[in-house]
C-alpha cells in the first residue's frame, strides 16, 4: 500500500489557481485513474478533475469554497503500489497507520518519526500564505492532516481562537450571494467565486499590460443585405442560426494569418507568436460571463464558424463547457454591439496581445460620391499590448479587417 497526494492540476494556460466548487467523492470511496473526483471553478469555467491513481480516498484537505494554488494537495488517495524498501530492508510504514498520540510518537522508530516531522512541516502555499497574513508561528498549530500536516482548516481555526472563537462564514460556491445590509441602507454584495475570477484576470491584464487603442469604422452594407437574404433558408438548412458576429469572426481569422504579430503573447521579455489562431469570444449565462475558444478558426468557413459558436453558446448555457473549450485563445473578439454599445475599449484577455470589439451595426447616412446615402456601418475597437504591438502593424490588421468585411457580398462563400 502506498499513500500518494492528488494536487489541484494546471487548469489553464496563465491559470495559477482554481476554486473547489464540489467535491464527487468522499473518504473511503474506491476510484479508480481517471474518475472524476472534484469540480473545480477555474477562469469563469466549471470543470471535472480526474483522479490520477487507483485507489482509496483517505482525506480530503480541500474545502469548497476553498481557492487552491495549481500543484497544492487537496487530497490523499491510497493506492496499491508497494512502498519503497529501505536499506534494511524494512518496509516504509504507511501513513494513514500513523496517529498524533504521544505514545505512537514515542514507540515509533527513527525512520517513522523522520517521516512524521517532515509531514508537519511540509506546508502549502495556502497554509503559508494565510499565517503570515495573520502573523501566525506554525509551531503552535496542531495539525490534523495525514502525518500531522497542518492544513488551511487547522490554520483558519487557529485565527477564530484567537479572534474568541467567531466563526469564518465559509464562502459561498454559488454565483449568487448572499446580501447584507448596513444601518443606513447601503447594499453589501459578497463577492462571488466568478466575480473574483474575474477580478483578478482584469487587474493583472491592466497591471502588467500597457493598453494602447485604435477604431475604425467599417461599411457592412453588403454583409448586412447577404445575411439577411440567406439567413432564414441558412437555418432551416442547417438548424442553427447565421448570426453577424460569425463573419466578424471570418474577417479576423483570415486578417490574423496575414499580419500573425497580434497572434502573439509576452513572456519573459520575448515574444511568443504563436502558429495557431484560436479566437476567445465572450458568452454570457445570466449574470456568468464564460469566454471559450474557436479553435483553428483560420481553417473554418464561415458555416463552420457560425456552427461552433452555436455549441459553445449552448454548452454555456447548459454548463458543459469544459477546460479544453477554454484552454488556448491567441486572440479575443467581443461582441459589445449586442448591448447597444458604438463605442468601446476592452481589456485585453491576459496573456494575448489584443482584443477587439465589434460594436453595433447602425444605419446611417454617409456621403458616397457627394451625395447622402444610408449605409450599415459599425466602429471596431482594438485594444492592444504596446510591448508586443505599434500602431502601424494595428492600423494594417484593421485595414485588413475592414477590407475583408465590405468585400463580403451575395456571391461569397460561406462553406
């Protein structure tokens, strides 16, 4: 037998931690590799982790609620690989056969207890953090994990002791929160988990990214008449919807194959472009707000594209996106244009170089050949990285962009 850790797994590219939402197993239950075992809540996405190892849940140290580091243990799981033998050919006791009474701790061999001493210091990232949030000593926690680690639990105890014993209120794994109000009226919100998740993506994208922006404005009078035309026939065909936003996406795809300099990422003072143009959109699910990926959306018509925005839509709607639909984007596009907007600047989707907002389409007159006439126009907003990207580059992508819109017309193809 042989007791092994299962860690909160990389959820994500940039991603750094995730939110236990429910756990799917308990202790004593038999798994076996690859069962799903917890849900975690990771960059506005719910996600299914599987187990690892065949085996045994021993103790689960993750709480719900709790936002656990990627590589943190949340929990211990018994399996039936043998222990290591040591010189003498003594067999490694197993820890779940290990007790925090003094009289085990007394009888027990130098090797057992060697192993015991370095279980209670091994602590987390969590458990660290938290202690020197609250000026804690960690010699003076008991801890109650496997082998007397201390855990985020032991530690929050310690502060309600020494804070006479008032209750954490454990945060709530729900999207809708609880509200309070003060004596003179004022609404307090607590923050939810996708909120938070958010937050944090906004602030660091606005923290290390410096934002520079440019708009143009686009004539989609021909796109516009197209879609109309065949829109209605299109559904029927083929049982989902040719929306305006799938030939936004088109003109982007094909824009960002020709100038890939905004296909690209910072990291560690290089630049990464990468070769695969996966386009993040923006999905929306009553007040969640999801942002999954087309991908290789260079490859795909417009049929095909229209055809993936409707599954994602759907999956977000019925909670089924998974980590692998969210895992990816090299470049972000928002239809801000649904909400009435003309006029927007976005923040750039950490760690992309860009992202652009497709605004409403308006009607309105525009002077063609000196005289007035009604077209269907629409402002598109780019935000970009000012480390990885210059105006010129950005003014020639949109050229692009603009160019491949108004050439959209009744004889394009969209298979």
């Amino acid at each position: 037998m042989s007791i092994k850790e299962i860690v909160m797994p990389k959820l994500g590219e940039s991603v750094t931690e995730g939110t236990i939402t429910s756990w799917l197993v308990k202790n004593g239950d038999v798994i076996q590799k690859y069962d799903p075992i917890v849900e975690v809540m990771s960059d506005k996405v719910n996600a299914e982790v599987p187990s690892t190892f065949t085996g045994t849940i021993t103790e689960i140290i993750a709480e719900e609620g709790d936002v656990i580091e990627v590589g943190e243990l949340i929990a211990y799981i018994e399996t039936e690989e043998k222990e290591s033998v040591n010189k003498d050919q003594t067999v490694t006791k197993p820890l779940e056969e290990e007790t925090l009474s003094e009289s085990h701790i007394t009888s027990s061999n130098k090797e057992d207890s060697k192993e015991e001493t370095n279980m209670k210091t091994r602590y987390s990232p969590a458990v660290l953090h938290l202690a020197q949030e609250h000026d804690i000593d960690l010699k003076h926690i008991n801890g109650t994990g496997l082998g007397g680690r201390i855990t985020r639990k032991d530690v929050k105890q310690y502060i309600n002791h020494l804070d006479n014993n008032v209750t954490v209120p454990k945060e709530s794994k729900d999207t809708h929160t609880e509200q309070t109000y003060t004596e003179n009226g004022d609404t307090i919100i607590p923050v939810s988990n996708v909120r938070k998740s958010i937050a944090n993506q906004m602030v660091q994208s606005t923290t290390e990214i410096p934002h520079a922006w440019m708009t143009i404005e686009v004539d989609v009078t021909g796109m516009v008449k197209y879609r109309n035309k065949i829109k209605e026939t299109f559904k029927q065909q083929e049982g989902y919807n040719l929306t305006y936003f799938t030939f936004f996406i088109y003109a982007v795809a094909r824009a960002l194959k020709e100038y890939p300099e905004l296909n690209s990422t910072w990291e560690k003072d290089q630049i990464i472009q990468r070769n695969n143009i996966h386009i993040s959109i923006a999905v929306a699910k009553e007040n969640e707000l999801f942002v999954p990926v087309i991908k290789n959306a260079d490859e795909k018509s417009v049929q095909g594209i229209a055809k993936e925005i409707t599954e994602l839509a759907r999956k977000a709607r019925r909670d089924e996106l998974t980590i692998s639909d969210m895992q990816g984007g090299t470049f972000t596009v928002n239809n801000t244009g649904t909400f009435g907007s003309v006029s927007s600047m976005g923040i750039i989707n950490y760690p992309q170089a860009a992202i652009l907002q497709v605004e409403s389409i308006v009607k309105r007159p525009v002077i063609i050949d000196d005289m007035f006439a009604a077209r269907d126009m629409v402002n598109l907003s780019l935000s970009l990285d000012h480390r990885i990207l210059d105006g010129l580059i950005c003014g020639r992508f949109l050229a692009r962009i603009k160019e491949i819109l108004e050439e959209i017309d009744e004889d394009t193809k969209i298979i």
